[in-house]
C-alpha cells in the first residue's frame, strides 16, 4: 500500500474512532465535562496525526 494512502486510511480511522467515542459518552456527560472531552479527543487527534507524520520523515 503506497504511504500517502496508508496516511489518510489512518486519519480516517482516528477521526471515526474518536467520533463514534464521542457518540456513544456525550449522553452520559454533562455539559462543561463534555467540553473537556472535545479538547482530550483534539489532542489525542492531533498527538495520533503527528506520529503518522513523524513516522514518514523517519524512514
């Protein structure tokens, strides 16, 4: 599989886990704590996506 298409296969799977996350724990959460979460999935996001980049200029 070439890189480019192994990059956005795997941004697409962080975005997808991230939202069905988001999905399934925003009904249980109350309104400040789901803010708090947004932000916790945005660096995880952002913390995944570096590695995947990090990981092209290595090699």
């Amino acid at each position: 599989m070439k890189l480019e298409l192994q990059k956005s296969f795997n941004v697409l799977l962080i975005v997808i886990a991230l939202g069905a996350i988001y999905y399934f724990i925003a009904p249980h959460v109350a309104g400040l704590l789901k803010i708090a979460i947004i932000v916790l999935f945005i660096v995880i996001a952002l913390y995944s996506l570096s590695t995947i980049f990090k990981r092209e200029y290595d090699e």
